[in-house]
C-alpha cells in the first residue's frame, strides 16, 4: 500500500464518524481533501444534513464542490466533530500542523470542535515533536525578521517560507507569512506553543498540544485508532 492508498484508507474510516445534523469543521491538506470529497459523497447518497465549516480557501473551494453545504464560523452555534489532517503526532496526540499554511484557521476551528479527529499516515508518527518537521509560525509581514531572530531564543533557526508558484513569500489565507522553526528539542509542546504566541507578532504557531480526539492512522495492516 502505498502512502496516498494510506490516506484514503483513514478518510473513508473517518466517514463513520459524521451522523445526520452535524456540524463538521473542514482541515486542509492532502488526506482532509480525500475526506471531503468522500463526504460529500456521503451527504448526498444518504440525503444528509450536514454543513461545512472550512479552514482555509483550499476546503471551502472543495466542499463547494463536493456539494456539502458550507457556513463560516459565526454563522453555527456549534462545531460537532472537526476532520484534520498532521505533519507529527507523538504518543501523547500532540500535533504539528501548518504545512499547508493554514494553521490559524485550522486551530481556531479545531479547538472548539466536540470531537478532533485526526487523519495520518504511520509515517507521521514521532517519538518528540520536531523531529521531522518544523513548527510553521504565521508572522504579522512586518514583523518576520525580528520575530525570526527572537527565536534565537528558544534554540531554534526559523525562515522565512517562500512560494512554489508566485515570487516572494508563501501568504497565508490571513494575508500573513510563514515562519518554519527548526527547535533542537521540544519537550514540552504546551509550554512551547503558548511561549511562542506570547511573541508579539505571532499570530499562532503550528503545535496543536492536548487538542486532539482521536488519531486514525493509515498502517498496511488496517487503520489504526488512538485516543487520548
Ligand atoms: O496542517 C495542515 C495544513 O495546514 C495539513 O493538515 C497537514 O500539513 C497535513 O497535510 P497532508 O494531509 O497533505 O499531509
């Protein structure tokens, strides 16, 4: 099996997960997008009602279409379950997300859901967070370079990101840029996500510590579940 055969796996397990009335909030990436598409699938064969609330351009473009009714944040009482993909997960379910550079929206909607559900690959599984990836930090665009140094601080080297196909740097969603900080060591991912967002400038940072539900991961035995 190979990795997007990974993904797909744990997007169709995730489907067990939404029921009739829900509200469900919308990551993005990668394995979110296969689960997307799959329940839009889902709402329209089993004539459910469900709405959307996307995190970022990329699932609210998706959504609408895959036919699933979407609202924004200020529009529903409340958010049911919320569906996410990680860049890591440790064994406590703590997270680093934000390779996709929606990080903020992703937290702000995460946070408040009933139920996070998570959807990775084995290969996302880590012993410590930042050992494979960085922490993205959106940044204030003024703010990059002294935010940059400051992190110095912490240990860690950050840069600035830098886009694909558009000159310059990534911008977010929220019209802001990305930092990705290489830490030597994270230990205790709580205290460095809210040491990072006390940084003026820091809009949010990419380590979602004690929010995560639920953990489905793609294995070639079958898709496995953690919980917290
Ligand atoms: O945090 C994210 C976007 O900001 C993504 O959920 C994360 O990067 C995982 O993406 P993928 O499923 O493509 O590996």
């Amino acid at each position: 099996m190979n990795v997007e055969e990974l993904k797909k796996a744990v997007a169709r397990e995730a489907l067990s997960f939404v029921e009739d009335d829900m509200v469900v909030g919308l990551g993005t990436g990668s394995t979110t997008s296969y689960f997307i598409r799959l329940l839009g699938k889902k709402v329209m064969e089993e004539e459910l009602e469900v709405y959307g609330v996307p995190t970022s351009h990329q699932s609210r473009i998706l959504a609408i279409e895959s036919g699933i009714p979407i609202a924004s944040l200020d529009e529903v009482d409340a958010i049911d379950i919320a569906v996410d993909g990680a860049d890591e997960v440790d064994p406590d379910l703590n997270l680093i997300k934000g390779r996709g550079a929606a990080l903020t929206m992703e937290k702000i909607i995460e946070y408040r859901a009933g139920t996070f559900l998570v959807l990775v690959d084995e290969g996302k599984l880590v012993e410590r967070l930042g050992q494979k990836m960085p922490v993205p930090i959106e940044v204030i665009p003024a703010a990059w370079r002294a935010i940059a140094e400051e992190l110095e601080v912490f240990n860690a080297t950050a840069e600035l990101r830098f886009a694909a196909k558009k000159d310059g740097p990534v911008v977010t969603d929220n019209g802001n840029f990305i930092l990705d900080a290489r830490f030597e060591r994270i230990d205790d991912p709580l205290d460095m996500e809210i040491e990072l967002n006390t940084i003026p400038g820091v809009v949010e940072n990419g380590i979602f510590a004690d929010i995560a539900d639920v953990v489905l991961v793609g294995t070639p035995e079958g898709v496995k579940r953690l919980e917290r």
